[in-house]
C-alpha cells in the first residue's frame, strides 16, 4: 500500500463508546521535543484533530475515526505559530499553518491508514512509510484486534545514518531529516515513474536498501508492499513519535 501522493489523517473528537461506529488513535509523543502532529484525511473524510495540534514531551491525546477513514499522520518539528495558527515548521511544514489543509513537505517519516468497513469485513490496512523521507522515528501498534495486528514502524535514528546527499540540516548544521532518492534527484528510477512506472521495472536501489535495512517494517521505496502492509480487524491504535520498539 505504497501511498506516498494519496491522501491519507487528526484537538480530539469525542470518543464513542462504541467500538463498531469509531477507531481510535492514540498518539504519544516520546520525543524529548515537542512535536506539532499533522493529518491529512483522504477523499473528503472526516478531519482529525482540526489537522494538527501541538504534542508537548510524555503527553498523548486520543482521536476517534469513523468507519472507513483514511488519512495520514506524521510529525513537525521545530514550530513556531503566532496566535492565529499562522507560522512554519523546520520540517513536515504543511499548508494551513498549525492545522495542515495538505501533506507534510517532504522529507517526513509518514503513517497511513485505511480503516475497514462492513464491506470489507472491517479489515484495515496501515504501514509507516519513508517513501517521502524521514525525519521523525514513528511506530504504530494495534491494540484489542483480531488478524495478524503487526507492528509497523521505525525506530532507528536515520538522520544520523543519512547519505550526505540526502541530509537535510538546520542553521548550525544539524542534521533534522533524511530526503528520499526521489526528492534529493527526481529520476524515474527513484521515484517509480516513467518506465519505472511498475513494480516490476521499479526496484530496489542503494538509498532505498539503506532505509530498509534500518528499518525493515517500513516502506522504502513505492512498491516494497510484501514487508510493509499491515492488516487488523476491529482494533484501536497507538501511534508513538520518536518510537523505541513495539512495546513503547
């Protein structure tokens, strides 16, 4: 479910009682930074969370998604907004200001869901993507489903790990995030277009297989889906920024 243009999802909704009607995502912040979580919900689904909020060091906040929702999650990082909401972040910047009207600019480590319905036997789908890059550590755990229920995410710290032609610094030289081959060159080959346009002709590269390697649950490139697709049924999340593994 490789969904790096699709849309894809969160100040919290009231929670339902009723696990049938709602899923909810339960997002903690273990960084030891604030960060400013963005969603972006996918064919005009509800808007989670107003679209973004900021998430202070040890706190968490709960959303509920109605039946169906899809969306995306991710983290911004170093933020600064003004009482209107008006304002930028170091990265996974969006349009709207502090409630994001569209997707993280890469690159940003990202989480997307598609959650079931009665038509598909409330099977839902997720993964953690770095197909637009990375700059947060990000993890998500099913909590009270049935199926295979896997954890998906990245934990390792990949700026630190990052190609030089891929780092993304701040003024004094940090590194704050890790572009993917894609968005550092914008050739077919790593973005799977054009004649690389399929999974049989787009494939692994060197950039990709280095984000793989840190981070096998992930998605790395457009059609690493056989690693990297989750699937639960009739289950909750927890969605944790700077992630240590599944049982954070």
């Amino acid at each position: 479910m490789a969904l790096t243009s699709a849309l894809f999802h969160l100040l919290p909704f009231l929670l339902l009682g009723n696990r049938a009607s709602a899923t909810v995502f339960s997002l903690e912040n273990h960084c030891s930074h604030t960060v400013w979580p963005g969603i972006l919900s996918g064919n005009g689904a509800t808007i989670l969370g107003d679209g973004g909020f900021p998430l202070p060091p040890g706190s968490s906040v709960h959303l509920s998604a109605p039946s169906g929702w899809s969306g995306r999650f991710w983290a911004r990082t170093d933020c600064s907004f003004d009482d209107s909401g008006s304002g930028k972040c170091s990265t996974g910047d969006c349009a709207g200001g502090l409630k994001c009207t569209g997707g993280g600019v890469p690159p940003v480590t990202l989480v997307e869901f598609t959650i079931g319905t009665s038509g598909n036997g409330n099977k839902d789908f997720y993964d953690v993507s770095l197909v637009d890059g990375y700059n947060v550590g990000m993890g998500v755990r099913a909590t009270g489903g049935t199926g295979d229920c896997q954890y998906a995410g990245c934990v390792a710290d990949l700026n630190g790990e990052c190609p030089t032609e891929l780092q993304v610094k701040d003024g004094g030289g940090t590194v704050v995030a890790c572009k993917s081959a894609c968005t550092a060159f914008n050739t077919a080959e790593f973005c799977c277009t054009g004649e690389h346009g399929t999974p049989q002709t787009c494939l692994p590269t060197q950039y990709s297989e280095i984000f793989k390697s840190a981070c096998p649950t992930a998605y790395s490139y457009a059609y690493d889906d056989a690693s990297s697709t989750c699937t639960c049924s009739g289950s909750d999340y927890v969605i944790t920024f700077c992630s240590t593994g599944s049982s954070s």
